[in-house]
C-alpha cells in the first residue's frame, strides 16, 4: 500500500506492530488507544468477496470512528470528504486506514481471498448512517 499522505479529512494510515515468526507466520497486534485512536467498541469483519464486481460500503457516518484492514488479499478504498477523493489499495495486513466521520467510504475490486476487518469506535447504529450522496454532499458543503 502506498504510503502517500491522504488528502481527505478524518483519516490516516495506522501501522501495526508486526512479529515475523518465519516459518512460523505472522503476528500482528493491534491495541485500542494505540495504534488504533479510539476505544473499541465493536469489531466486524467481512469475507467470500469473490464476486469481483462487488460494491461495498458507499455511505458516510455522522460521527463513527473506524479502522479498517485487508486482513488477507486485496480491496481499493475510495474516500471522499465531500472536497478531496483520495483512493488507494489495501494490501497489507499491518497496514490499515482510519475513516471518521463525514467521510464517504466505497470498496471495490476485492481479491476473491480478500478479508476485512473493521474496528469501531461505538456499536451499529443505522442513524448514524448517511446513505444518499446528494444528501451527504448537502452537509459536507452546505449552501
Ligand atoms: C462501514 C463499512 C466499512 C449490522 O446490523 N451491524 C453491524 O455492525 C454492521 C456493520 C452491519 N449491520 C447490518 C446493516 C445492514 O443491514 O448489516 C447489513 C449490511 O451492512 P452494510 O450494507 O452497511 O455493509 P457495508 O459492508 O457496505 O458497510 C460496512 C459497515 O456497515 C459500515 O459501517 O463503514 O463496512
């Protein structure tokens, strides 16, 4: 993944401590007010991606906090603050990227072995969900 400093508001890289136990696999540790910025909440995680036109995410929070990972494959994060895009690959299971809020998220192009993990600051709560662009484009740059 790309190491290029984001753009878009509310977000940035989080980096994992990584233990190489070769040949014995990797350990990767995330810690909550860490490495993660937040108190967690509630985890998620989502798998069998292997329709490769698969849109996920296409939404804002109001006020959520995440970090999301490819724990295993691939997906492209698009994100948009409503002014800047930024979009980028994620490919690193030690690398993972924070979305807060007001932050239109999308994941495309998923490896058919890819693994997502999500990290969130507050537990599922559909109104915290802005699920209409225009609307999200309407709070973001009010006229
Ligand atoms: C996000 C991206 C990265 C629940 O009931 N509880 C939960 O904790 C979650 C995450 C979802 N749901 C229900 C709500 C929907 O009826 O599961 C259904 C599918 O959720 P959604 O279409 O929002 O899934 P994604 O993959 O588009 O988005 C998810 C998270 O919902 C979202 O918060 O930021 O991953």
């Amino acid at each position: 993944m790309s190491d290029r400093v984001l753009t878009v508001q509310n977000s940035g890289h989080i980096r994992l401590h990584r233990y190489g136990d070769s040949p014995d696999g990797n350990l990767f540790i995330v810690e909550a007010e860490r490495q993660v910025p937040f108190s967690v909440r509630r985890v998620y995680f989502i798998n069998s991606l292997g329709n490769p036109q698969a849109i996920r995410g296409n939404h804002a929070h109001r006020e959520l906090w995440q970090a999301i990972f490819a724990i295993n494959g691939s997906f492209v994060l698009t994100l948009d603050d409503g002014v800047r895009k930024d979009s980028l690959t994620l490919d690193d299971p030690g690398v993972g990227i924070l979305i807060g809020p007001m932050l239109w998220h999308t994941m495309t192009k998923f490896s058919a072995n890819c693994v997502i993990l999500v990290l969130a600051d507050h537990w599922y709560d559909e109104g915290d969900y802005i699920r209409d662009h225009e609307q999200f484009l309407s709070m973001v740059t009010p006229v």
